[in-house]
C-alpha cells in the first residue's frame, strides 16, 4: 500500500496546530524529539517536518503529496499549488508597518522607499497593483529590526497580535492579505495516494465541523417545540423525546459556536429549561 506523505513545519505554533489536527483525525504518529520524519501506526501516512519556506517547493516537486500550511506562503512561493481545505488555525496577516514616528496618509507615502521583508513576490505585486514601485530588501528573519538599523524605511512581515511590531516602534498601516493554515496537495499525485488523501480530509472535515458547533439540549413544553424548531439550525430535524413530566420533551441539536449566545438568549425566550451545552468530539455527515 502507497503511504501518503504530508510535510508540516518543523517548529513553532503551526507544527503543534498541525500535529493536534491529525491526532483529532484519529492519527497516531510515533514521533520523538528533533526527528524530521515520523510514521502513523494505523494511517498509512508519513510526516515530514521541514522548513516553512521551503514546503511549497517540496509541493511542487511531489516530494510530498500534502502539506499543511499557511496560505500566505502559497501566494508568495506555490500560486499554482490546489488547495483542499482551509483549516481555521494559525490566524494571520501579511503587513505592511512602518515607524511610529512615520507620517502615513496612503499607500503613495511608501513609494520608492526601501522596505525589508521575506515576502518579495507579494511585494512586488501588491505596490505594483498600485502603479508603486519599491527598493525590496529581502531578509529571511528578524524583519521587524530593520529600519532600526537603517536597512529599510519600512517592512512586510506576519503580524498575529501585534506585539511584535509595538516593540520595535512599528505601526500597521497596510493588510495585503489575511492568512490562515490551509490544506495544500501537490499536483504529481497518484490515483491511489489520492484516495488516502480524500480519506484525511474527510476526517478533518469532521474534525472542523466539530470544533465549531456545540451539542444542546433542553427542557421546552410541547407547545413550544415548533417555536424551538425556528431558532435552532438542524442538521435534519430536531431529537424531541418526551420526559416523565407530562406536557414535556427534552429537545436535542447542534448549534453554531459563533451564534452560541444569541441562540440561548431566544431559546429562553419561548419557554426553555435545563438548557446543557456540551463539545462534539467528531460531526461526521
């Protein structure tokens, strides 16, 4: 049997992101410390852990079949690479920051100006969009240091919180893209590695669904049960099973983490009790 071979990074909040996400997956990987490359006992799959920068590249090459992520280097390196699936993890944004001290009104300010980044291509192209051009200052790290030194008068780096760039006297001024871990397969691959490949990601997609719902179920007098039944998304229909108290059912779904509250509010509303909101492991459809 084929064993299908997934690079992730080799450090850093996305290699834990991306290990936890095939754990959920049901995945068991016999990894140690510092190894660049582990087996799963019971998935024909092979992890490879590599450098950020150098996974779309692997992609291309069908060094690898699947990669997790973050889709700000697939502008920058791997345009061309099929994305699967965006994962909602390992939130990101490519910026552009200049010094507090800087006077920015518009993106015209930047104009000629020497900015440092690890990101040339989505540079170039997004001042160009602009009819800009820029002295591009490619570094591979410790970006945010450079108009400190003198090496650029402004930067285009990741930006998570923020934290970063107000301790070096940065301020955001532009977003060019918002980035997300994503789910990315290299276009060599073979039919049989294909089917291992649909079977991952139908587990991550359950995976997901789970993690952004949650299972509710209450107490509601039977003559509130159709008002509950508009309130709450189902994925067919409502479980409605009748309690010992006359004129009472228990009302079991699954809802929307994002709207959680809104939909409490109105589930009491019409008439709930006894509301008890528990975690789905796996929401399999």
């Amino acid at each position: 049997m084929s064993t299908l071979k997934i690079a992730i990074q080799k450090s850093g909040r996305l290699n834990e992101d991306s290990i936890q996400i095939l754990k959920d997956c049901g995945i068991s990987i016999n990894n140690g410390i510092d190894q660049l490359k582990a087996e799963a006992s019971n998935f024909p799959l092979e992890v490879l852990y590599l450098r950020n920068s150098d996974i779309p590249q692997y992609l291309i090459d069908g060094v690898v079949d699947l990669a997790i992520v973050g889709d700000n280097l697939l502008v920058e390196k791997g345009k061309n690479i099929e994305v699967v699936q965006r994962l909602g993890f390992s939130k990101c944004k490519v910026s552009v920051a200049v010094p507090k001290t800087f006077e920015y009104n518009s993106i015209q300010d930047l104009s000629g100006l020497r900015i440092a980044t690890s990101y040339p291509n989505t540079v170039t192209e997004y001042f160009s969009s602009f009819g800009l051009s820029v002295d591009i200052h490619q570094i591979s790290g410790s970006v945010e240091i450079a108009p400190n030194i003198g090496l650029a008068d402004a930067i285009v780096d990741i930006v998570s919180s923020g934290s970063t760039l107000f301790k070096n006297n940065l301020k955001e001024v532009e977003v060019i893209l918002k980035s997300e871990a994503v789910l990315a397969v290299s276009p060599k691959v073979s039919p049989e590695i294909q089917k291992h490949i649909d079977t991952l990601k139908f587990r991550i997609q359950s995976v997901l669904r789970a993690r952004n719902s949650k299972y509710i179920l209450m107490n509601i007098p039977n003559d509130k049960i159709d008002a509950v039944g508009k309130i709450l998304p189902v994925l067919r229909s409502l479980t409605v099973l009748p309690l010992a108290q006359e004129g009472w059912s228990s009302v079991h779904s699954v809802i929307d983490k994002d709207t959680f509250w809104d939909v409490i509010d109105q589930l009491k509303e019409v008439g709930a009790e006894g509301i008890l909101v528990c975690p789905i492991e796996k929401m399999v459809l």
